[in-house]
C-alpha cells in the first residue's frame, strides 16, 4: 500500500517534495490556505486542498490522523509553524516532520516533540561544501566523522565489469548500497548491487566509506562532469 503524506504549506519547498514523493509513489495531499496556489497547483496535477494549518479541525477534517506522515513548511511563519506542529502532536500524527527556517526554529520544533526537523539552506550548504572542499563532482552526504555517502557516476574503468570483478572494498575500502540506471522516458530504476550486476556508463553507484577513500575512487573510477 502508498504511503500517504500530506504536506501543510504548498511553497517552492513543499510543491518539489510532493513532486518527488508522487515519482516515489506515494499518495500526497498538498495543502495550502492560499486559494489561488491551491488552484494552480491543482491544474498542475497535485491533489489539493485549501486550509489554514492552524484550525485544528480543518487538519483533522484533511485526514492528518490517518497519514503515514505529515510535513510542516510553512513559509517565513515560525509562529504559524509552532503552532501547527502543537496541534499535529496533540492530534497524535503517527510521524511529523518539519521544516526549519534557523537554529532556534529547529530547537523549538524539536523540544515540541516532532520526529524529524530539516534545515534546507543549512543541508544543502554544508553537502555543497563537502563538494567544493575536495573538487568532487558526486554529491556527499556527511554520515559520521569523515564517512560520508556518496553518489558516483560510473568511468570508462569500471564500464563491463561486474562489482565482484571491480573489487571496490578490497581496492577502495568503500561499500556499494545501491545502484541507478537511466530507464525509458527519462526515468530511473534502482538496482540491487549483487556481485554479478554488470556495470555500465552513467549508472550511478551510491557507495559509502571514508572521504579520502571515496575521493580516490571518484578520481580514478568516475565519469568527468
């Protein structure tokens, strides 16, 4: 069954992750209490409603209690966001992830109880840094200390090979956790790493390991941007 994700605050933010989510499969309903974004959206194919996040009825009447997750980001209003997470908690929302506009604001969300909070602009900064701090070209998620997650393009080196035969751990101490590959249409399908998966260019390797390990492979392994 599709999980069912109901998202409060229609912005740029919340309008590209009820995109993604749909690719995923999920059911998502986009809520907003601005009517004529509600509108838009709708004729963009979004499944809408207009409400105001902060009328405790008008969230139970959009079914936040039966959602697998409810996503809080609203705007510029840290009040507003507060407000709709206390309600969400009270309402026993089985997961509330909320987005966070600074620090504090995170704090605030958390000490409220909710289950996962996000910094976008402050992610988004240090996962560009780790690019800029070593000239990579594969996007970095910082794991623990200097592990890090990391998506590779597969090179020329590794085009024809199966992973058993490129031997990543025993030449790169780096791990492999999955695999993508363009699909028709412009699409992506993920595939398990298995030992006799047969690589090819532009599949895309998520591997994780240390930074200076996962820097070696890249430069030796990866396709150039």
């Amino acid at each position: 069954m599709a999980q069912r994700i109901i998202i409060l605050g229609a912005g740029r933010f919340g309008s590209h992750l009820a995109s993604r989510l749909s690719e995923f499969g999920c059911e998502v309903l986009l809520a907003d209490k601005d009517a004529a974004r509600v509108e838009d959206l709708s004729q963009d194919g979004f499944h809408t409603v207009e409400l105001d996040a902060e009328d405790e009825s008008a969230l139970k009447e959009a079914g936040v209690q039966e959602a697998d997750a409810v996503v809080v980001c609203i705007g510029e209003n840290m009040q507003g966001s507060i407000l709709t997470t206390l309600l969400l908690k009270d309402l026993r929302v089985k997961r509330v992830v909320c987005r966070a506009l600074d620090a504090r604001h995170a704090t605030v969300l958390e000490k409220l109880g909710a289950d996962l909070v996000v910094l976008p602009t402050r992610d988004m900064a240090y996962r560009l840094a780790e690019r800029l701090r070593d000239n990579t070209g594969s996007d970095r998620i910082p794991l623990s200390g200097d592990y890090q997650l990391a998506h590779v393009r597969v090179g020329p080196p590794l085009h024809g090979k199966t992973l058993a035969e490129a031997r990543l751990r025993e030449e790169y101490r780096i791990n492999v956790v999955l695999l993508t590959r363009p699909g028709p249409n412009q699409t992506t399908r993920s595939v398990e790493p298995k030992p006799d998966l047969r690589l090819a260019l532009h599949d895309v390797l998520m591997v994780a390991g240390l930074r200076e390990n996962i820097n070696r492979f890249e430069q030796e392994c990866a396709l150039p941007e």
